[in-house]
C-alpha cells in the first residue's frame, strides 16, 4: 500500500458524498463502463505498483464502496498510472467519459510543499483487441485527453467531489483503454462511467426512425432514414438528423396511409365495416356512400347494393344511382309536317343530374300497322336541335311525310343507362301530320333545245305532301333577271318553254303546287337555246312562213274569241294544261302571244273548304270539323272585348295530358237565338278547316253548356290596328314588310282553298308575342253585320267600303282577287301605323275618288316598292291585280334585298289622291300642324328647338328633327315627309293660304 495512510481517513469522507453524487444516465446514453455496477474491485492495472491502490470500504450504510485512490504527495518524481480494462467500442464513434473524483489542495496539507501537486491527467488507447498487461511499454502510445486540477469544476471548497466528463472522437478501433496519471496529487476516483450518445428510435410522420449512434465530433449531424409504419406509404422520403447530442432534427418528408387505412396516433388502423378511403392520403375514412356498402374493414371503395350503379366516371365518393324513369306528359303538337314534342322530366331521375334524351321515330304504315325508322328511304327528317343527347325537354323534328302516321319514343337515360344493362325507359306519342307544301323539285334536265324552245324534263318531289296540282316553271334571261320573268305553269313533269329568243341564256327554275301550297323553287338551271341559222329564202321557205302566219293568225283570232267568251284572269285559264302569267316590275299582265302558246288546258280549282251553311244543322257541321272541349276544362281570367255575339275573353285550357294553354274565348251571350247560334258557330266550323301558322288557330267549341263558347289561340298583342296605333313608328320598315309577309302568306293559304275572306282589314288581324300576324274573323254574315267599318250600299248589302273592291261594291263580286284589293288596303294600314285608310273621307266620297281612278298615296316614309305594290292592289281590273303567292314572293324578295326598300318616291307617285294628302293650308301654328299629323307629342321639343312658326318648319331637314329630340325613325320620317309636303304645296303656290 503505497498512499499516504494519513490521508486515508480524509478521503473516505469524500466517498459518502459519492451516495448523493452519482447522476442517472439519460435515456439516449449507453454505457460502455459504469464501475458504479462493478462489484468488487474492478480490476484495473496500476504501474507502479506503489500508485494507486484499489479500497474497498463501507460506507456509512455499510454498503461496499470500491475507489482507485492515490495520494503520494510527500514524495517527488510521481508518475504512477492507472489504466482500464479493454473497453469495446460498440459502434461507437464518438464517446464521453464521466469521471468521479476527489482531489486534495495541497494547502490543506501541511508539510508537503515542493512535492504535492493538484493535478491529474486522463488518457486513451485505441486498440482492436484487449492488450495485455503490459502498462509500461504502452504507456507512451497513450493520447491524452485532458488535465484535471483540483479546482475543477468551479468549486473552491477543499475537498469535494467533482463530476467531469469529456468526449472523445473519432474513434476507429473495435475498443480502447482509459487510463489516468498521477504526478503526485491525493486522488481518489470513485467512479468511472464511459458511454457513448445515440438516438433513440422514434416514430415521426408515419415513419419509424430506429436507434441511431451519434456522429464522430460534437458537431456532426448524422442522416437517417425513416421507414413508413405498417400500411403507409411514402410521400416524400421520410429523413431526420441525429445530433451529436443524440437529439432528432429536422424531420422531413413524411408517409402516408396507404388506401382503406387511415392515421390514429402515429399508425395507420383499418377503415371500418360501412367506411372506405378509396386513396392513399391524409383523408380519413369515409363512411359509405348512399346505396353503397362495404362488408370488410380496409375497404378501398365501396361497391353499390344492388340495382344501384356507378357509371364509369363517377369519383367513389358519389352515391350509387339508377338510370331514370321515363318521361311523362309528352305534348305534341303538329304543324305540317313537322312536330314539336315537349314532354316533363322523369318523376324518378334516379338520383343523378346528367338527364339527357334520346328520341326513336317510327313511320307507321296506316293499314298493317308496320312501322320502320323514320330515317330510312329518301327523306331526310331533321331532328331540332338534336335527335339524341337531348338536355331540354323538346325536340322539333322536321321533314316528315304529309298526311303520315309516326310513333316517337322519347327515351331518358343518363350515365349509368349503359352500366345498368337496362333496356331505357321511355314515353311514347303518335302523332298523324298534316299538309304542307312539297318539298324541292330535284333533277331538272333538258331534252330538246332548239333556238326558241326548251323542253324540261323532271322528277316529283321527294315529298310532295299531297297530290300535285301543278308545277310552276319561273324562267328569265340571264343577264336581265330583275326586269322580267315568266311562269309557265305545268301538270306534269315536263314542260316545253316556248318563245324564248334563239343564242340566249335562261335561267330555269321548277316548284310544285299542292292544296297545301307551293314548294320551294328548285335551284337554278341554266340552258342556252340554239344559235339562228342564217336565213335563206327561197320560193317554197317564203310559202311555207307565209302559210305558217296565216294559220298563226287564225289560232289568235280564235283563242281571243275564246277569251272573250271566258270570264277573265285566272279562272278563265285555269282550263289549260300550262298556264302563263307575265310578270313584269311588279304589274301582273297577260302577254296573249304567250297564252297563244303556254295556255293550253287547265284544272280545276282544288276546292277544300267547305262552306258550312251547305249542312242542315250548323251544330252537325261544328262538330264534323271542330272539337268539343269540356267546359270544365277552361278557366275564365279576363275580358278583354266584345264581338259581336258577346264577349271576348282570355282565359286558360287544359286538356288532358298536356299543359294549359293561354286561349281566347268568343262567348255567345245569354238570349239568342237559333239564328245567332248558327252564325256564331259557323265562324268555328270554318277557323277548323284551316290549318297555317298565319290563320289564327281554332281550339275547339263548347256547345254543350252555357255559356256556348268558340275556343282559339290567344294572340298576346290584339289587333293589328290598334297594335300599330300603339307602337306609332316603333318599328323597321323590315319588321312591317314581316307582318305583311305573313299576313299574305295566311291570305295565299286561304284563297288557295277558296276562301275569300271578304273583310280583310288590320283590326281583323291579330298579332301574338312574337309579332307573328295572323288573319282571323271568319264569319259569313259578319262582314255584313258586325264590322263597325261595313257600309249599306245601294244594293242593299253591308260592306267595309274603305277595304273593298270597286267590283266587290258595286256588284257583290267577291273574289281573291278583291281581298287582295283588301290586302292593299292592310299595307297601307300598316305602313301608316294604324291611320284610317281615306282619312275622315266619307264613304261616298270614298267610292267616287276611287272609282274616278285615285289611289291612296304612300304613307309618310313608305318606301316606294310597296307603294306600288299597293297599286298593284288597286288595279281596276281584279284580273290585273296579283295573286297572294306573287304577292309573298314580291316581299320576301324586299326582304332578302333591303336596300330596294330605300327609295321614297313619295311626292312622285303615281295618281296620288290630292285629295287627301293632309292639307296643311288649315293649320295655323306648328302645335296644329303636329296635331294633323299626329305628332303632337312632340310640340314640346319644337317650341324648345326655336321653330315657332310653320316658316321655320319647312326649313328643316333629318338632322334637325333628330337635334330636337324625335329619336324614333318613324317619327322623323314622318315628321320629315309632312315638312317635304308643307316645303312642296308652299313652293307650288297651290296652297296660297298656308300660313307661313
Ligand atoms: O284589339 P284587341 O285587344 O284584340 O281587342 C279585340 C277584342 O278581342 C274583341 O275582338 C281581342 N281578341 C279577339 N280574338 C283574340 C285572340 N285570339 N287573342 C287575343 N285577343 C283577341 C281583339
């Protein structure tokens, strides 16, 4: 025992601090040595042999306490070491050693001057395997660590226990030694603790970090790699660094749980029974869509319960559906040949929004009932806007056969129809069309063409919708088609255009006539005739063109003995074959060279009206042609007039399986009699026979209650009169030339199935919302007794004179041709915004101006065409004036060429009536003359303008009148036409009185 036995007692005081000294290893710290474990000695070698010394003594508890103690203080030269076992490394890079000791000040012992020291040193060996005991020769390989000195750790009491630790790295050997030095200090080392610093394990973002040894030097951060838990899935790679410290740092990336898991405190757990996660996320399980279900937990989706489907791109998420019910309430409505199908939406649409329609029509043969896809054959039926994908509930389908039986399918389907395996669900109408005008004429080609004729050869129309009556063939010079064209009428499919000028170009075009109409003229052919040999005469050509103008001259004089024995225009040439009719800027006139040579052999008047008083009882009549409707059906919301047999009402229809309708009601008022019934509901039987979207449309009768009513379409706008009076010049002449359009085209429709109207006059026509014109008023004794305008005349009849022709007057000669006389009159009424034709004429003065030839002139802005197309009108002779189908053709051709509707000729137009050309001689002030002519809302902006005579009147152009305010273009003209009529009587000096 080499230690100093005086200083023993003072050291064991040390160790019973060691009790309260002895610190607890942290989690992330694992020991390589801990000599607190140790029991007994531990078994370290010392060199020299009187160095230290191994004590093991009890403490104040009488537990073992085992020290390495030295204390050699009174002796110089101390070099005395004292080293440990081989220590393994373990992996460890970088370790630390926790060193226990006491260490004795000098001057707290007396007589060691000169050879006490208070200093120690720690060092280590690094080696791949256990040394030996040879601490001698080692000694020198040994690489300090550091030097202790008593005063370490800060405390400056004598005697204590210090606790150091310092690290040591890299270490690169499998293990290594610890060993202390003593130069002559009293040391006691009571104990000893080497570890090393890890990581432990962690589970962060879904991925498990396992233990980690720190890095080398207490700097190093060390990468890790994280693996997901169970049932997740990386998202970006999960990484965190492990700090010298042994602390985690800096997560990133992280997992994810995989599809039908979901998170639950740092694992991923299986979805429920009734939950799914169809992806792997974030998300957590979702409970089972609607009509779905899931029989086992981890359910990635969840598959629809039976009769429910998902089509193909529903997300998982959607509920599962069914493909809809059929539709219901399917309306149709036929117009010709076509039909409009509305319907309701399904009642069940299957839990979906993606609702679409597909419409199937049939073409069913009346007798066997077979049908076939309306799509096979020739005709191509249009389906508006489209046959199949339907979102809306309607489809127009166009181009069906005339007078044919159809059967539609309206199926409904949406996106899992398909899936299902369903057959669609569908609602179904038949439907029988009605008339309507045959389609083109196609395929026209010539046979012979010689220098002055060209025979045309052609098929009938795909659809001729009815019996063909007649061809029309329009022809004209190429070079000269806005002057002249001919028509030469056909009955058959070929032609021969005679009369033609030899080396010339024609233009040829063919359209059929049916009772329905005509059709579209076919497109254009173009033939040139033959080329005029030259001629040479001589004796026997010379006889022969003299014969040939004899005979020629013969055959004229007979056919104008024949004319003259017929009874005029079209009825006395609707005996030939071919029927030509010259027409020429706008006038109709025979050409009798052409009838000579075109006007052969004629047909009957195809006839299908009938008049109902041909019927004993009218009620029989009625309800031959006209449906009874249950008055239980109808609803009575307002007045909006009386007739002449009672009120006029709007009110509203529904008839079963369809929607109510907006309807107007002729009421027949309480306390007539027979006769009355019989009129009243005479005009019913006829509005039944007509069938066209300018004829107002009868709905049905009711006869069987009280009160007895004629049931029709309702016409939002009313009368075409009292309409106009209510927009004064609101509208482009266009819009106007579009009523009058329609209003001859229901004319054409009705003169073509014979009847004459005999009251044709803007209040007997009315106008819906959408400005369509429709010609109405059918009674037969009506136009004698309940038209306030109808006049006795000396024959003794009730006559609208203003609206009638000279003929129609003078002896009842009603015809088409005097409601075309009439029509004249309805243009002016519109042109004019409603003015009363003749002004405050009387109808005496009426009938005497113009039987002596004057004509009512163009209204104020009235573009001179159809001026003179009113003339046409008003020819004297009815035979002269044109038929209603001209009279279309003419506007629809103002329509397509709008710049022909821009000449005003008003101060030029032929035979003006002077005398009604307002005369403003009468009018002293501008108020009154605005009054005159009817604009006297405007007598504001005038006195505002400065123009406060009539001198300064007739000094303004357009632009001054729109400077006033007048932002009507119909007003301006208006007002401008009266300012060039004030400007020309003044400067005529015919009206000296005009006050200026
Ligand atoms: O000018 P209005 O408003 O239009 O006044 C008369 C009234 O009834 C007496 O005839 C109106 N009227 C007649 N038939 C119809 C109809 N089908 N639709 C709307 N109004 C009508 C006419």
């Amino acid at each position: 025992m080499a230690s100093d036995p005086g200083l023993a007692a003072m050291l064991l005081w040390t160790i019973s601090l060691q009790a309260v000294g002895t610190a607890g290893t942290n989690s992330n710290e694992v020991n390589l040595l801990d000599t607190t474990t140790i029991t007994g000695d531990w078994g370290w070698l010392t060199y020299p042999s009187h160095g230290w010394d191994a004590i093991n003594e009890m403490d104040e508890y009488f537990s073992p306490i085992h020290t390495y103690q030295v204390c050699n203080v009174m002796s110089p030269s101390q070099n005395n070491w004292l080293r440990t076992g081989w220590i393994p490394r373990e992996g460890a890079r970088r370790i630390y050693i926790e060193v226990k000791f006491t260490l004795r000040d000098c001057n707290s012992m007396p007589g060691v001057l000169g050879t006490c020291k208070e200093t120690f040193n720690l060092y280590y060996y690094e080696s791949d395997r256990a040394a030996g005991s040879a601490i001698r020769t080692a000694v020198n390989q040994f690489i300090k660590i550091d030097t202790w000195e008593w005063d370490l750790g800060g405390g400056r009491r004598r005697l204590q226990l210090n606790t150091e630790v310092r690290g040591v790295g890299p270490l690169n050997r499998r293990g290594f030694y610890l060993a202390f030095q003593d130069i002559g200090a009293c040391i006691a080392l009571t104990s000893v603790r080497v570890y090393y610093k890890r990581c432990v394990g962690v589970s962060r973002n879904l991925a498990v970090f396992t233990d980690v040894v720190t890095g080398a030097d207490s700097s190093s951060l060390v990468e890790v790699r994280g693996q997901c838990v169970d049932h997740a899935e990386e998202r970006d790679t999960p990484k965190m660094y492990c700090s010298a410290e042994g602390e985690w740092l800096v997560p990133i990336g992280r997992c994810v749980c995989s599809a039908g898991f979901e998170e639950h405190r740092d694992s991923c757990v299986a979805c429920e029974v009734g939950f799914y996660k169809p992806v792997a996320g974030d998300g957590l399980c979702g409970k089972c869509p609607q009509h779905s279900h899931s029989e086992a937990r981890a359910a990635l989706n969840c598959p629809c319960d039976s009769n429910y489907y998902r089509a193909t791109d529903d997300p998982p998420a959607a509920p599962c559906s069914r493909p809809p019910s059929a539709p219901v309430n399917v309306i149709s409505s036929v117009n010709g040949t076509s039909v409009n199908l509305e319907w309701d939406r399904p009642l069940d649409t299957g839990g979906r929004s993606d609702l679409q329609y597909s419409v199937l029509c049939q073409k069913c043969s009346g007798e066997g009932g077979s049908c076939e896809d309306c799509r096979s054959g020739t005709a191509a039926v249009r389906f508006i806007p489209r046959q199949t994908g339907l979102t809306e509930p309607w489809v127009t389908v166009l181009n069906l056969v005339a007078h044919t039986n159809y059967s539609f399918r309206i199926l409904a389907m949406n996106a899992v129809t398909h899936v299902s395996n369903e057959p669609s669900l569908y609602a179904s109408v038949n439907i029988t069309t009605n008339q309507a005008a045959p389609s083109e004429v196609l395929a026209i080609r010539q046979e012979n063409t010689s220098q002055n004729s060209v025979t045309l050869l052609w098929h009938e129309p795909n659809q001729p919708n009815g019996v063909i009556l007649e061809y029309d063939i329009k022809y004209y010079e190429k070079d000269n088609e806005e002057q002249s064209y001919s028509t030469l009428k056909s009955k058959n499919t070929s032609a021969r255009v005679s009369g033609l000028k030899p080396g010339t170009k024609y233009i040829f075009q063919v359209r059929a006539r049916t009772s329905a109409g005509c059709g579209r003229f076919s497109q254009n052919v173009e033939i040139q005739t033959g080329k005029a040999a030259p001629l040479r005469y001589n004796t026997m050509t010379i006889l022969w063109i003299c014969m040939a103008l004899v005979s020629g001259l013969v055959a004229f004089l007979a056919i104008i003995i024949c004319r003259k024995r017929h009874c005029g225009y079209s009825k006395a040439f609707q005996d030939s074959d071919e029927e030509k009719m010259h027409y020429q800027n706008g006038h109709g006139m025979f050409d009798p060279f052409l009838n000579y040579y075109h006007i052969l052999v004629s047909f009957p008047d195809a006839r299908f009206y009938i008049d109902p008083h041909t019927y004993e009882d009218p009620c029989q009549a009625v309800h031959e042609f006209a449906r009874e409707i249950e008055a239980s059906r109808i609803k009575i919301e307002k007045i909006i007039g009386s007739g002449e047999f009672g009120e006029v009402c709007y009110g509203r229809m529904r008839l079963p399986g369809k929607r109510d309708i907006p309807v107007a009601l002729k009421t027949l008022k309480a306390g007539y009699t027979e006769k009355q019934k019989r009129d009243f509901l005479a005009e019913a039987s006829i509005m039944a026979q007509f069938d066209h979207p300018n004829v107002i449309r009868l709905e049905g009768v009711v006869t069987q209650s009280k009160p007895v009513m004629i049931i029709t379409e309702y016409m939002e706008n009313g009368s075409l009169d009292s309409f106009l009076r209510r927009h004064d010049g609101q509208f482009t002449i266009i819009q106007l030339v579009g009523l009058l359009r329609g209003i001859a085209a229901g004319m054409t429709y009705l003169s073509d199935l014979g009847y004459i109207h005999r009251d044709l006059a803007a209040r007997n026509i009315l106008v819906n919302s959408n400005l369509v014109c429709k010609v109405s008023d059918f009674g037969l004794s009506r136009v004698l007794e309940d038209d306030p305008d109808a006049a006795y005349t000396t024959s003794g009849g009730k006559i609208p004179i203003r609206w009638t022709a000279p003929e129609a007057i003078a002896y009842r000669k009603f015809s088409s041709s005097s409601d075309v006389w009439s029509y004249g009159v309805v243009m002016w009424e519109v042109m004019s915004y409603g003015e009363r034709p003749y002004w405050n004429l009387t109808n005496r003065d009426v009938i005497k101006s113009v039987e002596e030839g004057y004509r009512l002139p163009a209204p104020m802005g009235c573009p001179a065409a159809l001026h003179t197309l009113m003339l046409d009108c008003w020819q004297k002779d009815r035979n002269e004036r044109p038929r209603f189908c001209q009279i279309v053709t003419v506007l629809d051709k103002l329509i397509r060429n709008p710049e022909n509707l821009k000449s005003m000729d008003t101060l030029c137009s032929p035979p003006l009536m002077e005398r009604a050309i307002p005369d403003f001689s009468s009018c002293n002030s501008v108020d009154e003359w605005l009054d005159t002519i009817k604009m006297g809302r405007y007598k504001d902006h005038f006195a505002a303008g400065g123009y406060h005579t009539l001198g300064h009147v007739i000094g303004m152009n357009q632009g001054d009148i729109q400077r006033l305010g007048v932002t009507l273009m119909g007003h301006q003209k208006k007002i401008m036409t009266s300012v060039q009529l004030m400007r020309a009587q003044v400067l005529n000096k015919s009206v000296p009185s005009v006050h200026v």
